[in-house]
C-alpha cells in the first residue's frame, strides 16, 4: 500500500468504504472508544472538524475495543453514543482492532508509515494521524494530545495550504 487512498474500511452499517473518497482532502483517523478517560476528546474533535470541514479537513474515527475493553458496544451503540454525547457528526466507522494479529490494514499501514515512530503499534485510544491531500502519513499525535493543542491546529493549516 502506498497511500491511504488504497484502504477499504466498513462504516458502520458495514458498507465497504474506499478511503480513495477522501482524495485531496486533509485527514486526521483517530482510534476512538466510549468507556475511556480521553473519551471527551470526541467533543474537541467535533469542535476541530467544524471549524475546518468547509476547507477541505475530516475526521475519520475507527471504534476499537483494544484497550482494556473500553469500547464494547456495537456499531449502532457506538454511532448513538457519539451523537446523544458529543454531537459527533464526522464519520465514525465499524469497530476494528488497531494492534496485535488481527490489525487492520489500515493501521497497520498508518504505524508503518508515521515520521514520527513513537512505536510500533498504537499506544492507546485516540492517537492521533494526520493525512496529508495525497493520503500520506504526515504527524502522529499521542493519545494524550488535546486535539486543540496549537500544533494540530497549525499542522492542519499548514497542510490545507497545500491542498490545489
């Protein structure tokens, strides 16, 4: 796999999803789980892609139930919890595993090709990485990253000047 573009994923009425829809677009995937202590985080990421969606920026979340079984529920659970909860209105995706022998492709593919090799493997829910407009790894962000840290947000504008 050379770039996000060559993923497919499920949403969460398990349609298959080809990431080629999000082509020249700025894209921060986050792993994402209900039960855990950065689960408020869904609120800031709500916040960041309201305020930069009209420019070419998504969120994309992924559910995994990896850490301490912080994400048990389905994917209509999760898809509810995230609405009635934190607004959420950036897709939020079926559950996958985002580690270990059964890892998505996709994340298997985001560690391998993250500048920054804090690991090896994700660390723990909402890590952080940010695509570029030709769907390559840019920044990796810890989980612990406030998605409103001045970074992410200059990292943002600085790849939506990019986008042609």
């Amino acid at each position: 796999m050379n770039s996000l573009y060559d993923i497919n994923v499920y949403d969460a009425e398990e349609n298959l999803v080809s990431l080629k829809s999000y082509r020249n677009k700025i894209v921060m995937i986050v792993n994402v789980a209900s039960k855990c202590g950065l689960t408020p985080q869904y609120d800031k990421l709500q916040k960041l892609y309201e305020q930069y969606r009209g420019q070419g920026f998504i969120i994309l979340g992924f559910p995994s139930n990896d850490f301490a079984g912080q994400e048990p529920g389905t994917n209509k659970e999760i898809q509810e919890f995230c609405r009635l909860n934190y607004g959420v209105t950036f897709p939020v995706f079926a559950k996958i595993h985002v580690k270990g022998s059964d890892c998505h492709p996709l994340y298997t593919w985001l560690v391998q090709n993250s500048p920054q090799k804090k690991s090896e493997y994700i660390q723990w829910n909402f890590e952080k990485f940010l695509i570029d407009h030709k769907g390559h790894v840019k920044v990796r962000y810890a989980p612990d990253t406030d998605p409103e840290d001045p970074k992410i947000i200059q990292d943002i504008k600085n790849e939506l000047k990019n986008i042609s």
